[in-house]
C-alpha cells in the first residue's frame, strides 16, 4: 500500500492512496461480508474509509446503513486509532416521503447550518466515534448562502468534531469561491473535493458538474504552498462499477462514445500485456498521473478487493502511459 498526506498544519493526516468506499455495505453487502472487506482492506495496509448519511437509500435501505456497519465493526475491533473515517451530508431525503433524483426536485436536504450541524452529529452517533476525520459536503446547494456553509463546517472544526473539510459533486469556481470565504472567516478551507473520475472521460455538458475536469486538477496542482492550503482530488467510481471488465455492465449513456470505445481497447490490449486486469490498471493511471488522485475502490466480495488492493503498487512507464493517454 502507498500513503499520502492530505491536509495542512496541525490538521494533516496520512492516509492510503486507495479509499474503501463501502456504498452498499448493509444491504447488498450483508454485514458478514462487510466485515471480512473492511479486515481485509485494514490487513493490507489500508486506512482510509468513506461512507454517507445517504447510502443504501435507493436500494432498500435507510441512509446510515453502512454508517451503522462501520460503526459495528469499528467497536468489534478496535482499530478506530488505525483508520481515518471520512462521511458526507447533505444528499439525504429532506422529505423522506419522497425520492431522491439527481434532477430537480432532488429533495437534497442541503447544506444550512443546521442541517450540517444536526447532521454531523448523526453521524459521529451512528458511526460510534467522537471525531469525523472528513466530512463532506455530499452536493453543492445553491439555495444556501455559501458564507453559511462554510461557516458552519468552521464551527464543526473549532469544536473538534470535524478534522478536515471538502465538499463533492460540485462545479470548480464554487469550490473557489468556498475556500476563499473560508479563508476570509479566518476558517480551515475545505481539503479535499470528490469527484467522479476515470480513464474514460464524458461528453462535454456545461450541466456536468459532478466530474473532475482538467481545470479541477491544475487547480489542485497549484495548491500545498504558503498562501494556497493543499486540496486534495478523490475519484469516486473510477471502476465505473465494473463496467471495465463486464460485460453484462453497460457503460453510462454520457461515457458511451467514440473515444472511450477506443480508450477501452487500447486499455485492454495494456492490460493484457501487462499481465494486470483493466481495472488494475485504470487505478494505477490514476494514482500515478501528473496530479495524483485517491480513487474510491468498492468491492462486494474479499476476491475483488485483493485485485482492485494489487494496484497501489502497479507502476505504469512513461511509455504505457503515453500510449494511454494518446487516445
């Protein structure tokens, strides 16, 4: 396993460059299982757990399903000193009578202060901890002033409850604009910012805001120095859900074009020279770019952990990559 820092001052913190995301862990993925990826994933090094006050939501669940997992097995095995917890909110049912859609009305609960404050307490009671060593903003809320956001993700902070901020699923200059408001409020500016991201990449759509575009990542590039505290990208879906390796899992309308027929070929015919899976080396692509990102990797069985686990050690030269790249 490979580790980063993220954060700066008296707030950073090391974490593994592959995230466990743990989506479906409760429902899809019964708690036995659950429980044998999260062993599995700490036994190989790994250190960095993302979850939701959300997930599980659309699939039969409550919202804090995996929460409740994680809180489970963090006080069945007492590693809670060994891994950093990072969750989000603000993407749960406001109404809860009512669906959730990525379309409006979304029924987001949104990001006011009290909401964020009400429900970051959730979160620390269902995970059983007395920490969040991240807490996301799970989408942008337009409707709510971005000073009282970002105030209230400061407040979390001053109260040690929240180690490190970041926000997802948002547009760049709102990302900007946040973490100069919370430079002006004298605030610890948000950390990290989750995206989706991958080695195929959508059809152009000024709506598009959810994926890491090349302006996000020079931006973040740009950062770690005196005057511009360090943010961090990390990949959610990187795997596309498995759409990579299978067949029977078909490529989301926005990514089903020209190009990434071609990428995927070319990934392929690298993959199998390599002697890796394509997922392998999809991660590998992403860990070693020239801004490096922490991908999210899920996994429903210990078997696909361990090959999604064996690509924080693949190392792609310059060659491989420029091959990659040059679709």
């Amino acid at each position: 396993m490979q580790y980063r820092t993220i954060g700066d001052g008296d707030r950073a913190m090391e974490v593994s460059t592959l995230c466990l995301g743990t989506m479906f862990m409760g429902t899809r993925t019964d708690e036995e299982t659950s429980f044998a990826i999260l062993d599995r994933y700490v036994e190989a090094g790994g250190t960095f757990i993302d979850t939701a006050n959300n997930y599980n939501a659309w699939v039969g669940g409550y919202g804090r399903d995996s929460e409740d997992v994680i809180g489970r097995w963090l006080a069945s095995r007492g590693v809670r000193d060994q891994v950093r917890i990072a969750t989000k909110l603000g993407a749960a049912k406001k109404d809860p009578d009512q669906p959730l859609s990525n379309t409006p009305p979304t029924n987001y609960q949104g990001l006011a202060a009290e909401t964020v404050d009400r429900e970051a307490h959730e979160s620390l009671r269902h995970l059983g901890v007395d920490r969040i060593d991240v807490l996301y903003g799970h989408v942008d809320d337009r409707d709510t002033a971005i000073a009282e956001t970002v105030a209230a993700f400061g407040k979390l902070q001053a109260e040690g409850v929240v180690s490190l901020t970041g926000i997802s699923n948002v547009p760049l200059w709102r990302v900007v604009e946040a973490r100069e408001e919370a430079v002006r409020q004298g605030i610890a500016p948000y950390s990290l910012v989750q995206q989706s991201y991958s080695y195929v990449y959508p059809t152009p759509d000024p709506d598009r805001i959810n994926f890491a575009s090349a302006e996000l990542l020079d931006y973040a590039r740009s950062t770690g120095t005196p005057d511009r505290p360090s943010l961090a990208v990390v990949a959610y879906s990187p795997i596309l859900q498995g759409a990579y390796v299978r067949q029977d899992k078909p490529l989301w309308d926005w990514l089903d074009h020209a190009t990434t027929r071609e990428r995927l070929r070319v990934l392929h015919e690298v993959a199998g020279e390599l002697g890796a899976t394509p997922n392998q080396v999809v991660l590998a692509w992403l860990l070693g770019g020239k801004v490096p990102v922490i991908p999210v990797i899920g996994a429903s069985t210990v078997e696909q952990l361990d090959e999604l686990l064996a690509a924080a050690d693949l190392e792609l030269d310059e060659d491989v990559r420029a091959r990659l790249d040059a679709v």
